[in-house]
C-alpha cells in the first residue's frame, strides 16, 4: 500500500487541535473591512473551530496528522 500524500494547502491552513478539532482563521477577513462594523471586526479576530461536518473533510486532507 503506498503512502497517502497530505495536501499542501490544508497543513499551511489548518491545525488540529488536541481533541481532534480543527483550526482554522476567521472567514470575511481579506478585504472591505470599512463597510464591516467594529463590532464585527472584533469578533473576527485570531481562530475558529471548524464545523464537524467540514472538519471531517479537511481531516481527510491530513491523513498523518497525529492528532485526528
């Protein structure tokens, strides 16, 4: 059986966690911050936690991941 290959773009975007989450930054962050309230741009700064339902797929990305 060969060795799976984790994809490159989900180990620069994501971390897991040592409960076996997933890590990810704060989505509607890249631009037009000036139409976005204060109090949005507040909440949205540093990490989130994935979704279970995506997590589930971005896991399947990491297959060696020792944590998932």
């Amino acid at each position: 059986m060969p060795k799976l290959k984790t994809k490159s773009s989900a180990k620069k975007r994501f971390k897991i966690t040592s409960k076996g989450k997933v890590v990810m930054a704060q989505a509607n962050k890249r631009h037009g911050m000036i139409k976005r309230s204060n109090s949005q741009i507040r909440k949205q700064r540093g990490t989130t936690i994935m979704s279970k339902q995506d997590s589930k797929i971005v896991k399947s990305y990491m297959p060696y991941s020792l944590r998932g």
